[in-house]
C-alpha cells in the first residue's frame, strides 16, 4: 500500500526533515509510527498526501508515484485518503457536521446522505450532542474526534492520523483506537504516527521507528498478523465491541 | 436531484456564504463594477438618442422652398399645386413667417430670444415639401430643388442634409473613440475586479488549503467564487441600467424635454440591445476577473499564487 524508496525532504530552511527513509506497508495493514519530536513523522504522512514533495527518492501509496503525480491527479489520490492532521484542519466557520459532511460533498453525495452519514461518523466518536457546534468554540479533544469523524467517513483506502490521540484522555484514547481498528478491519489501511509510548505498548501491533529522518527499525508485524477484534487484542483497555 | 444540480446548489449556498463572509470586499467590487458600467450606460444612452433622432431626420427627407416676400396669393397657390404634382413627393405644406418664427423658438428655447427682441420677423414664409420615405428620396429632393429654383416668387429652394452627414461623421468619430477606450477600460476593471475578489479568496486561503487537502478539486472550491462573481456582474449591470434609466428621467425632470438637448441626449430609453451589451460586458468582467482571482498556482497545490 505504501512504499517508501530512500525518501529525502529538505525543507527549504536548510533542514533535513528526511534521510533516505525506507518504508513498506502492506495493503490492510495498521501501523505505528514513532520516534522523537522532530524524528520525521508528520514530514512523511505529509508527503504520502503530496502536501510536500519530496527532495528525492519515490514515495508510492496505492500504486501511486506520490511524487510525480501530476497534479490534475492529487485530488483524486487524496480522496482515496482519510487523515487526522495533527492541528486538525477543520473549516473554522463549518460547524461540526458540515465539516464532516464535506469530505461526502466533495465526493458527490446527496445531501441527505451526507448529513446521514457524517452524523454516524460524529456519533461514533461521541459527538452526536456537538454536531452545530462551531469549531473554535470546541475543546482541543473535541475537534481532534471530528477531524477524526472526518478522516473515516468516506472509508477511505488509507487512514493516516498524526497524533490522533494527543488531545484525548486514556479512556477516549482506547475508545478512538477501538473504532480505528473497527475500520482497518473492514480493509483500511492504517498508519497512526503517535510518540504515546503507553498505546503502544497497549496496541502490540508493528510499531516503526523513525530517528532523525531515518527508519531506524521497521517493527514486525505481529505473529499471524491477527485481524482486528479477534485474537492478538490487547489484555487490558480493549474491550471487544 | 441529480448530482450536476446538487453541486450548482452547493455552489449558489456557498457563494452566498462567501458574500457574507467578506461583505466590505464584495460590496466595493460590486459599487467599483457597477460605477463603470453606470457611465458606460450613460455613453451608450447618448449614442443611442443622438442617433435615433439623425434617423428621425432622415426619415422626414424634405425641401424647404422660400419665398419671396411679400409675395402673391395666386402665384402662390399655382406654385403649390405645382410643387405636389413632382414625382415623389407626398404633401406640401405652407409655412407662415409666424409659424417659422415659432418654430425657432421651440426648438432653441431660450437662445431664442434674440430674434424676438426684434422689430420685424427675419423669417420668410416658405412650403415646406415632404418626399416619399425611401431609398431614392434624396435624389427626387434634388429633383425638387431644380424644378423649384428660378420660378416665380422662388427666393431659394434648398435640400441641406449636409449637417446630417457632418454630424454622421463626427458620430462615427466618437463611436470609434468609444470602441478605442473600451477595450483598456475593460482590461482596467478585469485588475481591479480580479483584486479585490482575490482579497475575498485570500481571506478564505486557510479554508481552501484545508479544501484541497481533504480531496476538493480546484474547480470545485473554484465553483463558489465564480457562481458568487458571476452574480455579481449580473447584479452590477442591472444596477448600472437601473441607474442610467433613473439619470434620464432626472435629466427630463430638470431639463424642457420638447429642447433640442433632452431630445438629442434623452428622448428615448436605452435600448435592449444595449442593455443586453451591458449586461454581456460585465458578466465577461466579472467572470474573467474571478478566473483570475483563483486561477491556481505553478504546482496546482494552492489555488492562490506564491
Ligand atoms: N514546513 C517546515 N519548514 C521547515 N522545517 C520544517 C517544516 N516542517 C518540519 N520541519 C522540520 O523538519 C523536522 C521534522 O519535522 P516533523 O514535523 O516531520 O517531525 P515530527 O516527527 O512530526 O515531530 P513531532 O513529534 O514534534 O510532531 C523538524 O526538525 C522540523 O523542525
Ligand atoms: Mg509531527
């Protein structure tokens, strides 16, 4: 699904954000990525969106050469995308459900279909009592549950979240990682880039470990690569749906 | 609903929205809009009216015969009957030395009075020939005017459209001089138009950037600002025809609208072809300058240039 080939972004201040990355993520897999302020997470979630290009080597993301897509193609490759960005992104004057709603308008969808599934996605991140609310007149870790509402409402191919979880309380946290797992088992890939240690440790799934622009340990997938909500679950905070 | 007018429905909502987000910027693009269009309304009234009222005067193609004066009743009467017996022509009519005299001084109004204050009437008594409307009314004019000269108690017959042609003339001038000055003019108000609308989309730069990144194509979060641009040149025109209508029922309240100059500048309305130029004008303006506002960038990613 992803595959990272030497990936190398320098930032036009002169710093080196990645250095010959190499990566490789397969279709319907969920993946951690960690490392230290700074280690490069964000920089390669940015360049699988082509929000960034990179400065050389090849990114692919669902057969794509992210890199040399012309750009009458970015829409199309970012639709097939659903991401939680790390400051959010939401539309400051759309309110909760028509911030969701308009990932499902950009996508063609009838008005009442998308009012009704945006309210889905806003209720199973128990948000349904917010769903006028304006943005900046929301907690951090509320906006951070319809950014995330956002990111899964079209059941995208590829669900890239920068510390989705940043903003949460460990309950919300586990309930957030719950319904991730809940998509990658309906065949989403998921790439979670968190430096939340303790999540982690809870989730014991592949974890990749990026160090100053490096992959400094790809992780491993774990044993028999267990399918969501079945064996391989987490003992403690994960309580089956 | 089908998709197509789910999405012109979303355009028209958000191009609303858009409005209301930025008022100050949209109502100084609109005033700027229809400001232009209002003196180019204005232009086009006058060109209309000076060259309906030319028309006019070429339609009623006529002789003036002067006669001698004083003159002779018989003499008069048999050159009458003469004069409506020459192929084209369709009615003689005698013009008194008071009805001439009056004449004048309606059509010139208060310049007027210098002939009044006189002793004696300058006016000669004359028949006024009208010709048939047509193709060939010049040429039985000049006719006219030959058979006339030289008979008895003929002052002078003359068929004078010479000033028409002058005036033609100096018309096609200022046609020219129109056409000459559009075209920067309509360059002018595509910048200053693109301007001021790119503030609009530069307010709401975040908001797109957050757009593209969640899969918008650029026509689509184009679609809002061009529905939004498009009727705001529909808007500035129908104001600016509004106005020009209003401006020539002022002129006509203030001014004698049986002189020469109300006749000349504002004896009928502007004209639907016109209109429809005006409102043609600003719709390309307006359409034109909202491309530009949110043409996109080198690399596509941002629909606002670095
Ligand atoms: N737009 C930018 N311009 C210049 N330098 C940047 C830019 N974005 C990131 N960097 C730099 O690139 C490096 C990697 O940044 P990145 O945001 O990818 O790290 P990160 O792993 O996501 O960190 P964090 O855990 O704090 O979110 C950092 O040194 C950062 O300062
Ligand atoms: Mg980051």
């Amino acid at each position: 699904m992803i595959r990272a080939f030497n990936l190398v972004k320098r930032y036009p201040g002169g710093t080196t954000a990645l250095a010959e990355a190499n990566l490789e993520v397969e279709r319907g897999e969920f993946v951690f990525v960690t490392g230290p302020s700074g280690a490069g997470k964000t920089t390669l979630l940015r360049l699988m969106l082509r929000q960034e290009l990179p400065s050389s080597g090849q990114i692919i993301v669902n057969g794509r050469n992210v890199g040399a897509l012309p750009a009458s193609k970015v829409p199309e490759l970012r639709s097939t995308i659903g991401v939680v960005f790390q400051d959010f992104k939401l539309i400051r004057r759309k309110t909760a459900l028509e911030n969701v709603a308009y990932v499902l308008n950009v996508a063609g969808l009838s008005r009442s279909e998308q009012k009704q599934r945006a309210y889905e996605a806003l209720k199973g991140v128990g948000l349904n009592h917010r769903l006028n609310a304006l943005p900046p007149t929301l907690s951090g870790g509320e906006q951070q549950r319809v950014a995330i509402a956002r990111a899964v409402v079209t059941d995208p191919e590829l669900l890239l979240a920068d510390e989705p979880t940043g903003n949460l309380d460990g309950e919300l946290a586990v309930e957030i990682m719950r319904l991730f797992r809940e998509i990658n088992a309906r065949g989403t890939t998921v790439v979670v880039a968190t430096h939340d240690k303790e999540l982690i440790h809870r989730m014991k799934l592949r974890t990749v470990l990026l160090d100053g622009g490096k992959v400094v340990n790809a992780g491993e997938k774990p044993a028999g690569q267990p399918p969501a909500g079945t064996a391989g679950e987490p003992p403690a905070g994960d309580p089956a749906p | 609903m089908s998709a197509r007018t789910a999405r012109l429905r979303y355009y028209l909502s958000d191009a609303w929205e858009e409005v209301r987000h930025s008022p100050g910027v949209n109502i100084l693009a609109l005033t700027t809009l229809s400001a232009a269009l209002f003196v180019a309304g204005l232009v086009l009234l006058v060109l209309a009216n000076v060259e309906g009222w030319i028309g006019d005067r070429r339609d009623a193609v006529h002789v003036d015969v002067y006669l001698l004066e004083p003159g002779d009743a018989g003499e008069r009467a048999s050159l009458e009957r003469t004069l409506a017996q020459l192929p084209g022509v369709r009615e003689v009519r005698l013009v008194t030395r008071e009805q001439a005299l009056e004449r004048y001084q309606a059509s010139f109004g208060e310049l007027a009075g210098v002939p009044g204050e006189l002793e004696s009437n300058p006016f000669p008594a004359s028949f006024e020939v009208a010709l048939e409307p047509g193709p060939g009314a010049a040429e039985r004019a000049r006719e006219v005017v030959e058979s006339a000269s030289g008979r008895a108690g003929v002052d002078e017959a003359v068929f004078d459209q010479g000033w028409l042609d002058q005036l033609e003339v100096w018309l096609g001038l200022a046609r020219l001089g129109g056409l000459a000055l559009a075209l920067p003019i309509f360059g002018a108000l595509v910048f200053v138009m693109a301007s001021v609308l790119r503030l609009a989309v530069y307010a709401r730069r975040d908001e797109i950037e957050i757009m593209l990144l969640v899969g918008a194509t650029p026509a689509f979060v184009r679609g809002p600002f061009l529905v939004a641009g498009l009727c705001q040149g529909l808007l500035g025109a129908v104001i600016a025809v509004i106005l020009t209508e209003v401006g020539r029922r002022l002129l006509l309240a203030y001014v004698d609208p049986s002189s020469l100059l109300a006749q000349m500048v504002a004896g009928r309305p502007l004209p639907w072809h016109f209109a429809g130029l005006l409102i043609g004008v600003s719709l390309a303006i307006s359409l034109t300058a909202a491309f530009f506002a949110v043409r996109r960038d080198r690399d596509g990613d941002a629909l606002l240039g670095a």
